[in-house]
C-alpha cells in the first residue's frame, strides 16, 4: 500500500511525504520527498523535528526567514512552535524524526537557527 502523498500546507509547491512509522507518545518518522523547484512553505513546527537529508540539496529557513543551503548528510532542527521553510531546485529526500521530547544533543544548542548538523563524515 502507497503511503505517500502530496503535502496540503497553503503554498508548498512539489512536496511529498509518507509515514514510515508512527510510535506511541506522538512520535514520527517521516519521509519527504522534494521535487525540483519544490519548497515547503512556512509553517510552525507542530513538534520538535530533526530533519536529515539522505539525498540531494536543497535549503532551509527558521524562524527569521534566511535561507540556509543544506546537503545530504546534514540535518537541521526546529524547536516546537518554530517558524520554519523548506526547500530545493534539484530534488532532496529528507527523514523527518518529530517528537515532543526531542532536542539537540548537548553542545549543539548555541548554532544559529536553523541549528544545522554535520551527520557524516565527508
């Protein structure tokens, strides 16, 4: 069964996403798909998210609306309530993990917003 379907957020633009798995405590793991010229308009985030690119490039804004490039291996981090946006020209896949206790690891939270993080090695 295809559990994919095109986001419904007024404005986006070329977004897809399906459920990978939905646990007990409202957690979520996503999977988004970006088509080329696609952007997930902004929105506040419903809970705290880390979102990681597996594939492509793409962007990325908080609550101040600058843009910031992000690429496969990095991931990003929005707070509950924060204003965020998202975005690609040449097609980026993300893993979306939203959780109400989720935070960064320790260290991490003094970046500038959008927080973001290496995640592998280059």
């Amino acid at each position: 069964m295809d559990r994919t379907e095109v986001v419904s957020i007024d404005g986006a633009t070329g977004v897809s996403v399906g459920g990978l798995i939905e646990l007990p405590g409202d957690i979520a793991v996503n999977l988004l798909r970006f088509a080329t010229h696609s952007r997930l308009s902004s929105h506040a985030a419903g809970r705290p998210q880390l979102f990681v690119v597996v594939a492509g490039d793409g962007w990325v804004s908080g609550d101040d609306g600058t843009r910031s490039a992000i690429r496969t291996g990095e991931a990003a981090f929005w707070r509950l309530g924060e204003i965020h946006e998202s975005g690609s020209d040449e097609g980026m896949t993300c893993i979306v993990v939203q959780a109400p206790q989720l935070d960064l690891p320790s260290g991490l939270e003094t970046l500038e917003h959008p927080a973001i993080l290496q995640l592998l090695t280059r």
